[in-house]
C-alpha cells in the first residue's frame, strides 16, 4: 500500500475535502480489452485529436477499428452509470 500523504500545508477546506476523499476503482479496461461486436448505429461527433490519436495508436496494436475501441469505453461508462 502506498504511503498516505501529509496534506497539513494546504488550505483546510481543501485538506478537508482530500482527507474525507474516496478512491474510485478505475472500471475501465485496458485498449485490449475493447474489442467487442454489437449492433451499431450511425452519428457524426467530433471528438479531441489527443484521444483519436490515443484510441488509433491502440487499434492498430490490436488490428481493430479504432471506433470499434472508443465505442467499447463509451459503452461501458454507460453501463456504470446506468443503474444508478
């Protein structure tokens, strides 16, 4: 476990709110695990080139469409947060 760390220079509502702060498990996979097929329906979005550039980079390690792979990580938030 990492060493907890020491917040006492900061303003008190600021070491207040990281003190009390929860970790949030990350629920998202790793690029190799978004490759998935399911039935598709067709937008237009414009997205930033830094996460295009991201998402192209990964697909073409794994020889998947990049679409494919941002579509899985849009998927999947929306089922995180769908139920609740």
């Amino acid at each position: 476990m990492k060493k907890k760390t020491d917040y006492t220079e900061a303003p008190k509502a600021i070491r207040k709110a990281l003190a009390e702060a929860e970790e949030v498990e990350d629920f998202l996979p790793p690029p190799d695990k978004l490759i998935t097929k399911q039935g598709k329906v067709k937008i237009t979005i414009s997205l930033n080139s830094r996460s295009v550039e991201f998402f192209k980079r990964q697909a073409k390690k794994q020889q998947v469409k990049y679409q494919t792979m941002i579509n899985e990580v849009l998927d999947r938030y929306a089922q995180r947060y769908d139920h609740q």
